[in-house]
C-alpha cells in the first residue's frame, strides 16, 4: 500500500502538460478568480458602509439596482454570511488553482518547497493586496456605485447559498445569545478610545456630543451643580415688593425660598405663580404659593436624577450634603448641557463670565468654575486632579488643597505642565486666577528659571 497521501492528486499533476495553451488558460482562471475575489470583497465594504443618507438617496433614485441594494441591507446578517461564503470559496479555488499549475510546470518532486513559497508569499500577497486591500479602500469612496453595480450578483449568490448561510446564522445566533448573557463589559476610557477612531465623516461637535453621553453616567450632582455661593434665594420673611424687585432683577423662573439661613430651604417659588398677584400690595401673602422642594444628595449619580426630573415633573432640585445643609442647586438645564453644550438664553451674557482665552497656552478663570467645566473647557482628562484635589470641586478650591492656605494676590501655584497665577483674591475664597500651560512637563524647570 502506497504511504503516500496524495497519489491520486500528484499523478494528475504530473499527467498534466505544462504547455503553453495550459498555462495560458490556467493564468486567464486565476486572473477572473483574483478579480471576483476583489469585487465580493469590495462589496463588504460598500455595503456597509453606507450610511442612511446614502440609503436615503437610493430610495429617492428608485431603480431596479437601488431597490435591491436596499432589499440586501434589510437582512445585513444573511447579506454578511453570503459574502464571506462566497469570498472563501474564491479565495480556496485560487489556492488549489495555483498548486496544479507549480505543480505541473515543477513537478511533484519538488513540489513541497516550491508550492509552501508560492503559497505563502506569491498567492497570499496577490489576495491580500489585489483581493482585500486595493477593491476596500475602492469601495469605501464610492460605496453606492459599487454596491449598485454587484447588487444582482451577490442578490443571486444570496439565493444560491441560502443553506449554508442559514446554517452560519443559526450558529452565530447560539454563539451570540451566549455572549449576550455573559454581558459586555465596556469602559468609559474604551468607549473614549472607540468615539476617537470613528469615521472622518463625524463632525467635532457630533463627536463632543456623543462624548457628553458617554460620560454623562459617570457625573455626580456635586459635580454639575451651582454652589450654594451662587443661588439666588429668597428669605421668606421678604415683604411682596421687596420680593418682585428680587426677581426682577434675577430673571430666574424658579427661585428657591429659605427662612434664616440658605441651610433652610422652604421650598420653591414659581415666578409664573405670581402673574395674577403683580398688582397686590407689599402685604400679599406670596408665601402661600411655595411649592414642595426637592431634595437630593450630593453623590447622586446626574443620570438617576434626569429620570427623576421627568418622573415627578420638576426643573430644580436643592443639593444637600451628609449633615443636611445646602451645598447647591442644580437644575434640568445643567444636566441637558452636560451633553450638548452651554445653553445660553436672553438673559445670559453673551461673554463667559468664567472663561477667557488670553494666547494659545494662557486663559483666566473664575476660581468658582467647577473643575469639571475647566477640564471641559480646555479639553483636559477629567482625572487628572484626582490625586491633589481632595473633597474640592472648584478651581478655587483645588488650589486651595495644592496650596494648603489662602494665597496672596500675584501667587503662583505649579502643579504638572500648569502654572496657576492668583489674580484676585478676597479675605475668603480665591476669585480669578490665570492658568498657564506648559507644552511639555519637562518645561517647567525652564518655565521657573525664565520667571525667577
């Protein structure tokens, strides 16, 4: 008994001449499998990249090729399983193609070494490069074109081998239900790292956007709130008169309402409340209008307290902390901002009062500014005052805890790449600061030197 594993293969090779006429047809084969491995593959990509105005597009051209382009996307699981099947089945033709004709022009004697090299060097680079990499990068620039013109073959082939390609999806379904149970476990660095490499067609601010979302479940209340320093409040002692004039000049819609202290919050004046009372006297009981306040703590996640907004119907709710006291005020309008951006209506400055840009590397900042909206400001991680900042959420404060005291007017405060110049300070808290940026940490040695 023969111990060889291919006998009757190598016998066929060798009864096989090496013609001219031979090699010539066998060369035309390889070149079509080489161009419709390149095509398929290239449908891969233009398929799927198609975006809804593309689909949009192929909807308003309404012809034939359209309208089945449009069929092949509705099912993108069976549209994938065919093309692959198809892709392989090219790809292992082009393969055992190549080994009959090195085999027949060789021979099988040297058939080992001759066919490992073709194989591994000549066919993988013709696939590869010819077959994925040229149709893709072809493909991805004119996906509607492209797909429009392979619609009526993949269509057929889709058809041809619907078994094969429902066994493949019953399997990947099994599989993926598996997965689906274990769950996917994604963290908000990796959904950062993901939204950076997506396509160049997403815009800065769809990018910004989608970054609001993704960190939007991470914020706590503390972080997004204004502080109690910056409420608007009224006492509720306050005479009617005394009480318009304040609002007047507020031009808030809600105004919280305390008695003694801001630590005593009451509840929560609607100014629209008041339309049918604005011609009473100074005795008017406006007190009789104060709705029902809400409460929440300050480790509150910013996500939870959205759903609890649309749930009891409310636009603010007071900030507490762990003894009871205000800390701050925070409303629907900060939360919606934390994803699309600042929010400014006719009674906000056109100027950002907390920010202003000076050069590419120097900016002032209100020491009030929370450090979330100072990171967001000059695009910064979010984390990395972690290690210095303690229980502080504002730019006062971190220096504050960098600094271990008040510092004086004209200071300087160096931590990392950032230079923190004290503009304006008061007997209590730090009130403007200029930060300067170094462009590498290495810098600062330099920095200091030239300022000494």
């Amino acid at each position: 008994m023969d111990d060889d594993p291919y006998p009757s293969i190598l016998l066929l090779a060798e009864a096989l001449q090496a013609s001219a006429g031979y090699i010539v047809i066998n060369s035309f084969i390889f070149i079509l499998l080489l161009i419709f491995s390149a095509l398929v593959s290239g449908s891969e990509v233009a398929f799927f990249s198609l975006s809804h105005d593309d689909l949009n597009q192929l909807n308003e051209e309404n012809d034939g090729q359209s309208q089945k382009v449009i069929q092949l996307v509705e099912t993108p699981q069976k549209l994938l399983s065919t093309i692959l099947i198809l892709n392989n089945l090219i790809n292992i033709g082009i393969v055992m193609l190549t080994t009959f004709i090195t085999w027949s022009i060789m021979g099988t004697s040297v058939a080992s070494a001759v066919v490992i090299f073709v194989q591994t060097v000549g066919v993988t680079f013709a696939i590869v490069f010819f077959g994925e990499i040229v149709p893709k990068v072809y493909a991805n620039k004119a996906r509607i074109p492209f797909s429009k013109a392979m619609a009526s073959t993949i269509g057929f082939f889709s058809t041809l081998l619907k078994p094969l390609s429902v066994t493949l999806m019953a399997l990947s379904n099994v599989i993926e239900n598996r997965i689906e149970k274990k769950g996917y476990t994604l963290s908000v660095d990796e959904l950062h790292k993901a939204l950076e490499i997506t396509s160049q067609d997403t815009t800065t601010e769809e990018k910004d956007f989608l970054k609001g979302i993704v960190n939007f479940s991470t914020l706590s209340v503390r972080q997004v709130m204004q502080s109690r320093m910056d409420i608007t409040a009224v006492d509720v002692d306050m005479d009617f008169h005394e009480l318009m004039d304040k609002i007047n000049k507020s031009g808030y819609s809600r105004i919280p309402v305390y008695k003694d202290t801001i630590d005593n919050i009451q509840g929560i004046l609607y100014i629209k409340d008041l339309l049918n009372f604005i011609e009473k006297d100074e005795h008017f009981k406006w007190q009789e209008l104060i709705r029902k306040g809400m409460f929440v703590p300050e480790n509150k996640k910013v996500d939870t307290l959205l759903k609890d907004f649309q749930k009891k119907r409310v636009h603010m709710a007071i900030v507490v902390d762990e003894y009871g006291g205000t800390s701050g005020l925070v409303t629907l309008e900060d939360l919606i901002e934390e994803i699309i951006g600042e929010i400014n209506d006719e009674f906000d400055d056109k100027d950002d009062i907390f920010f202003q840009q000076l050069d590419e590397n120097t900016f002032v900042f209100e020491g009030k500014i929370s450090l979330h909206d100072f990171c967001k400001k000059l695009d910064l991680d979010a984390q990395i005052f972690d290690e210095v900042k303690g229980d502080s959420e504002s730019l006062g404060g971190l220096l504050l805890e960098i600094n271990s005291k008040l510092p004086k007017g004209g200071a300087k405060i160096k931590y990392d790449r950032f230079v923190f110049t004290i503009m304006a300070v008061d007997t209590k808290r730090i009130k403007k600061v200029k930060v300067h940026i170094l462009p590498q940490k290495e810098e600062i040695d330099n920095y200091n030197s030239h300022e000494d």
